[in-house]
C-alpha cells in the first residue's frame, strides 16, 4: 500500500508540480487519505492521495478481494481567490474514503454528493466525475494490479445534477460544452438547462 501510494505521489509531482499545502483525514474503519494542494498561476488543483490504496470492490461481492480491482484518486481544478476553496479539503477526503465506506465503485459518468455545499457560498454539493488520462496521466502498476486512474471532478449546481440524472453525463458535459462553462469558476452560475 505504502509503496503504491508513493508511486501515485510521484505522478501527482510530475504532472502538476510541487504540492504547497497538504491536509490528511482519517475516518473510523478506513485507511488514512491526504489531499494536496497545487498551485498553478491562478488555477489551484486539489488531489486525493490514498483513495488507490486499496481496490474498489463491487458492493454486491461477498468478499472484497485485496488484489484486484479499479483505482483511483481524485482531482478537482477551480479558480483560486474568488472563493474560499480551501475548506473542499475534508469533504474530498470523504469522497474519497467512500468505497471503503460505502462500496461503491467511482467511475466516469458518475455523480457523488457531499449534502452540503463544497465550499462555503458554493453553488454546487455534487461533482460529476470525468474521464482521467488528460491532466494526470494513469499510473501502470505490475500485474494483476489495475492501473490507477486520476479522475477530474467537475462541481454540479443542484439543477445540473437532476439534469444529468435524467439525461445522463454525457449530454450534460456536450450542455457545458456547447454554452462555454467555465467549469473552474467556483462561483459560477448553473447551466441554461430545458
């Protein structure tokens, strides 16, 4: 575990430089996760550290198994100084910690929710995560270990997130596409939804 996670610090290192800021969480019955802060001109880049520790299991399997299964950690890009951010540092390491709490398997496409705003005065209380590979390449691990996969989260407004429960991922990520949202703007308003 220690080894891998090392491993995964040092892609985080090489693809969005040195951390400045580190907070680590622990909750009862899982293992400790950190999430580091990086800075790159005005964009600050939050990642998990320790989400790929262990594998995600499927809920409905009678027994986790230890070796195989998808990894991941999670990273969140928003627009530093016109909010304060910093305070997503803890409900991160939850969303994290969730397949160990809860079982689920964190994919692209899917929705997670913290029931409370990401940060205070944040539109948003869901994040919809992304397909990894673009920021922060996946990290190969030796056989039969599955790589570990670098998942942007992008904040949903509560509209957003019903929009895409009906619609799904896809037509809502083609919405804020076509209508140029900014999807680092930690202020920013929902999208015009129909």
């Amino acid at each position: 575990m220690a080894q891998i996670l090392a491993l995964v610090e040092a892609r985080l290192r090489t693809a969005l430089g040195e951390p400045d800021a580190r907070a680590a969480v622990t909750f009862l019955g899982t293992d400790r996760i950190e999430v580091l802060r990086f800075i790159d001109g005005d964009i600050v880049r939050y990642a998990t550290l320790g989400m790929s520790a262990q594998p995600m299991s499927d809920p409905t399997a009678a027994l986790a198994d230890p070796v195989k299964g998808p990894r991941a950690e999670l990273v969140l890009s928003v627009r530093g100084g016109l909010a304060d951010t910093d305070q997503v540092l803890r409900k991160l390491a939850v969303l994290a910690a969730s397949p160990q709490v809860e079982g689920l398997i964190v994919a692209p496409g899917a929705s997670l929710d913290v029931g409370e705003p990401l940060w205070p005065g944040a539109p948003f209380t869901s994040v919809l995560v992304a397909e990894g590979g673009g920021l922060v390449e996946d990290l190969e691990l030796e056989e039969p270990l599955e790589p570990v996969r670098f998942l942007p989260l992008l904040p949903m407004t509560h509209n957003e997130a019903a929009w895409k429960r009906v619609r799904g991922a896809q037509e809502l990520q083609e919405r804020w596409l076509a209508q140029g949202t900014d999807l680092r703007d930690p202020l920013r308003v929902s999208a015009a939804l129909d």
